[in-house]
C-alpha cells in the first residue's frame, strides 16, 4: 500500500531558502549585537527628514508657512477643539483665536505700529500672555518676552537692548512696573492688562478689548517673506554678563515645535505646561508643539509640586514637561496612595539627574523620559529618542550630516578652545569632556542676539578646523561615550544654572559691590548634594577699616536679583586670587566649596526663613547636606 507521502508529496524549497534564512538571522543577531540602535536611529532619522522635506516642499511651492498660520487654520479647522485650559476654564482654538484678533485690532487702532516693530511683553502665565503674543504676531510684530523675575537695571538693560515700541505689563506686575517706569525711555509707549491706571501716561488694555473687533487684521500684515526672518526675542544669559536677546527666527520655531511630534505625541494628548512662557521650553516646545500637533495644553499659573498630580489627573494629562529641577521636586513630595495612577505617558524636557530619573520611573510609573539638548539661541539639538538614562541624546554618520557638530579640547584655566601649533581646534577622544560647537551654514543658521554685535561675534568661533569654516560656540562641556551617546557635563564662562534658570555671575557681582562696604565680590556655583545645577556663592573683600553689613547685604541682593540668583553662600576673605590673564580665580574657589570645617575664612548662609544672612557653622553645614535645610 502506498504511503500518504507517496500519493501526496510535500513541495521541496529551493535549495537557496534555508541559506537565505540563516543569513537573515545572522544579520538579525549582528545588528542586534553591533548596531543595537539602529531601528531606533532609523525611525528618529526618518522623522527629522521628514519634517525638513515638508518645510522644503512648502519653500519650493513659494510659501513660508509659519507656526502662526498652522494655529489660524487649525481655528478653522477644528474651532470647538479646546487649544488651552487654565485654572478650570477652557479657551477653544477659535476663543483663542478671536481674542488675538481684538487686541491686534486695539494696537492697529491705537498705536502706529509697522511691520517688523518690536513689543516688548511682561506678563505671567495667563491665556492673556498668548493672546497678546498672537495678537502682535498678527501685525508683524517681534515680540520680546520679558523675564518676569528680572529687576530694576537688568529690566532696564533688557528693555532697552531690544528697542521696543510698546510695552505690554500684566495686571500682577505693576509692582515691578513702576519700579522701572522713571527710568524708562519716554518713547516706549505703555500698555498695562487693566481696565483702569493711576500711573501717568500709561494705557489700559482690557477695556479696548471689550469694544474691539474680532475681524482678522490684513493678511499682508503677518504674512512672513522668509523663515529666517526675526519674529521672537527670548532673553537669555548666554555665558557671562546681563542677559542678552536672543533672535528667534521662524525657522527655529518651527524646528522647536517639532519637539513633541519627534517624541512620538499626537492630536490627542493633552500638554501640561508649568514652565514660565517665557522661557523657549514652554513658549516654543510646549505652546508651539501644541499647535503643531493640534492638541490641548493644560496652563499653569505657577509650578506646584503638590497640586502636580492632581492636575495631571483632573485634566487628563498625557504629556508634561519638566527640568531637572522640576523632577527632583516631585520625587521630594510625601508618598501618597495611588501615585501611579495617572494618564502620563511622556515627559519631555532636560536637565534630570540619572538618580532623580530612576527614582521618578521607579515611583510614578511607566512614563518615557523624553530628555533633549538645546540653546535658545542655539542652531543645535540632541533628543534623547531611546531613553537611555542620563543621556540628553544620540549621534551617528547621518545625524552629523544633518547637523555637523563636535566636541574639542578646552583650556579650563585659560577660558577658551585649545589650538596646536598650527592654530586649529582638536577633537576629544570619546569619553572625554568637550566644548559643544555646531557649524554655521544656510541649513543651520545663528541669528545671534539683538542690539548687541559684539555679543553675536562673541559666540562664534572662526578658524576651527580649516580656513574659512564657522561655528557657534554653545558655552556647553559634553562628553561622547563609545556607543555615540552624548552627555550634558558643565557649562563653561560666568554662567552656572540653579532652580532652572542661569545665573551669569558678573550680573550679581555687579549688584554686590554697589554696597560702599564691598571692595571686590568673586561670584560662581557651588554644588550641594541632592540639589540640580549649582547654588551662588560669593567670596568677598571688604574696603579698607569696613566690616561686613549682614543685614544691607540681605537687602541689597533680595532688592535687586531674582530670588534663583541670590548667592546662598558669603565667604569673607583678605585677598582674591587672580589668573595669569588678571581674571579672578574661581576653579579653586569651587573646589573648596562652603565647608566651614575646611575653610578658615567667615562663612555665611542665606537663611530664608529668617530673612537673613547667618554664621555657617558646622552643624548648620549639615543640617544642608542631609536636607533638613530648605535651599
């Protein structure tokens, strides 16, 4: 009898199918092993590419399509959608809309403003600060946002280096108005967000609203001729001195507000945003990648660490943004049931330790850490897309070619790139630290700061490589490890960060020796344990038979200094060690730190709760270092 296999034969591959199998798991395992990125390179690659095509596309058409122009046909598009939530109220995209029509309409018909004009605005996080942001935007207007933590002649000095027209104050910062108002240039017209002023020749807002037009003002009025055109100013400390405007082109908006797409978020998250609108973070990452995606942003008036989460639940929250400080703040709050749950699924920002990122996973569940690197002002950026903890992002061939960068050996003590004997910059070794510099060219431009050329030129370096070539100087120490994952390491120059924001040293020096008692005042970052970026501290020489005023020096800096950059540490010495180039000595300085067991000179602490500066012992110091102190 014949067999089953006799009358049905089963069909026989061809020889070549088993060999081909083999080879595809072999090349399977070897990627796996030797490129174990490369899926996840591929699929960030294809995205930025992506994202570059459809603005080249829109440019070849003859149309410059702006982050503006998305927003105004989103309004149409989906008009009931809600585009922002603040303290429970929901402003749709057409409410949103119609409101910055009104107040480009009141500007239109109070003030003689052209084309190009720069505002300047000073206003809190309110649906107000969109509005009238939008609103300027309308006309054609640069719009420089001002920090609302800046006092006095640093106001001033950025007042006045970006060379506004207009004004625009929020309701709660009359305070910080009038401060300023004797001193202000009597060309630059005043806007507050009132309905009714005491102060002289100043104009209310929010009656004219009331009664103006909600018709869009001409098209030709805001229509943008070329991406690379000025629209933003965002103030930033830059490396040393008072705070510089940085230009924002629509290009870097568009670029930035790509952010939350590239990350992997959609039409249908809701954004969290707690940053100041000030900052590039929450203006362009968050309310630009909001209207790139077309989705909803959650605005709060001010970061609460306890009412975080709860809000994230009450609303839905899917995506936050954050800084490292923000986590550790977090991570700090009391334990409480029920953590975990909660809709967030992305947190995108930078600037958190690896400890803090285990500890947030660990503790507030599956969310992906979405961290980046970038400059405000910088042509550069990294996103870390594999999640690789403590990492701000990758590179490999094709990145570079995108956005050629590298990392080149520093000269620490005398503050600038290393050149060998043929005058050229080197390149670190992987592994090693290096300064950040990224190349100049028509795809990847720096547009530098406003008012101030010598500024612009300061952040360049010419001559790096070869002859000719030209690169923007990011002031940022990395370090490349072997599997071309890049890490954040200092920051180099004057500037240090703390709560988030940068301090630049010379602005604080420059504060404290106005006191008639201050010789010299030497100003950098010390690091405390458990605690984000570097806290002030400055060592001082007092003037000749002067003793030091604990009490006036208290005054002076809480007076004049946001409360970020008011040194925590004082230490009273009787000479100021200088470098070769007669540039105060700061390296030894941070190396010793504030421990008054190691330290023979007075000490002093910056002690909030009494308002006042206070003898550093040693139990003080460890009351610090163990946390029970609140910095």
């Amino acid at each position: 009898m014949r067999g089953w296999d006799d009358l049905y034969p089963l069909p026989v591959p061809p020889s070549w199918v088993p060999g081909a199998a083999v080879g595809i798991l072999s090349l399977h395992f070897i990627q796996k092993l030797l490129f174990p990125y490369f899926w996840a390179d591929l699929r960030y690659l294809l995205k930025v590419f992506t994202y570059g095509l459809r603005v080249e596309m829109y440019r070849l058409q003859g149309r410059v399509v702006t982050v503006l122009d998305k927003f105004v046909k989103l309004a149409e598009k989906q008009p009931h959608k809600p585009f922002l939530i603040y303290e429970g109220t929901i402003h749709t995209y057409r409410d949103v809309d119609r409101r910055s029509n009104r107040i480009a309409q009141v500007f239109l018909r109070h003030e003689a403003l052209k084309k190009g004009d720069t505002v300047a605005l000073l206003m809190g996080n309110e649906p107000d600060f969109i509005h009238v942001w939008f609103g300027l935007a309308k006309l054609g207007c640069v719009v420089a946002f001002l920090n609302f933590n800046v006092r006095f002649r640093s106001l001033l000095h950025c007042v006045s280096s970006c060379e506004p027209k207009i004004l625009v104050v929020g309701a709660d910062l009359l305070g910080t108005l009038e401060e300023i108002l004797p001193k202000l240039q009597k060309d630059i017209s005043v806007w507050i967000m009132a309905k009714d002023s005491t102060l002289p020749s100043v104009h209310t807002l929010l009656d004219k609203i009331e009664t103006a037009s909600e018709d869009p003002v001409p098209v030709n009025r805001c229509s943008a001729n070329n991406l690379k055109s000025a629209v933003l100013y965002i103030f930033t400390s830059g490396t040393t001195g008072l705070p510089k405007a940085a230009v924002i082109s629509h290009l870097q908006i568009l670029k930035g507000a790509a952010g939350l797409w590239a990350f992997g978020a959609t039409s249908e998250d809701i954004i969290y945003i707690t940053l100041p609108l000030y900052h590039s973070a929450a203006s362009l990452l968050g309310i630009g990648g909001c209207i790139e995606l077309g989705a909803t942003c959650v605005l709060k008036k001010k970061f609460s660490a306890s009412q975080f989460w709860s809000d994230c639940k009450r609303y839905n929250v899917t995506v936050i943004q954050y800084i490292g400080e923000l986590c550790r703040y977090l991570c700090n709050q009391p334990v409480k049931e029920g953590e975990k749950n909660h809709k967030v699924r992305l947190a995108v920002g930078n600037g958190v330790r690896n400890d803090v990122w285990r500890e947030f996973l660990d503790r507030f569940g599956a969310v992906k850490i979405c961290e980046f690197y970038g400059a405000t002002e910088g042509n550069i950026c990294f996103m870390n897309h594999t999640g690789k903890i403590g990492s701000v992002g990758r590179t490999n061939f094709f990145y570079k070619l995108f956005f050629p960068f590298d990392l080149i050996k520093y000269d620490f003590q005398k503050d600038e790139p290393i050149r060998n004997k043929h005058g050229w910059c080197e390149k670190v070794k992987k592994g090693e630290a290096g300064l950040l510099i990224s190349k100049v060219n028509a795809k990847n431009p720096f547009f530098g700061y406003a008012g101030n050329k010598r500024h612009t030129e300061k952040k360049l370096l010419c001559e790096v490589f070869k002859k000719g070539d030209l690169y923007f100087n990011t002031g940022d120490l990395m370090v490349q490890d072997h599997d071309n994952f890049l890490y954040f390491w200092d920051r180099i120059g004057d500037t240090f960060r703390w709560k988030g924001e940068n301090v630049a040293t010379t602005e604080v020096s420059d504060v404290i020796v106005m006191l008639d008692f201050i010789q010299e005042a030497n100003v950098y970052g010390v690091s405390v344990p458990g605690h984000e970026g570097k806290a002030g501290m400055a060592s001082l020489i007092l003037k000749h038979n002067a003793t030091l005023d604990l009490e006036q020096m208290y005054k002076q800096v809480v007076t004049y200094l946001p409360s970020y950059a008011c040194p925590l540490f004082l230490r009273v010495m009787e000479k100021m060690e200088m470098t070769g180039t007669f540039k105060q000595q700061k390296f030894q300085l941070v190396d010793e730190g504030f421990n008054p067991s190691t330290i023979t000179d007075p000490l002093y602490f910056l002690d909030n709760s009494k308002k006042a500066y206070v003898l550093l012992n040693k139990e003080l110091y460890e009351m610090i270092l163990s946390g029970k102190m609140k910095l």
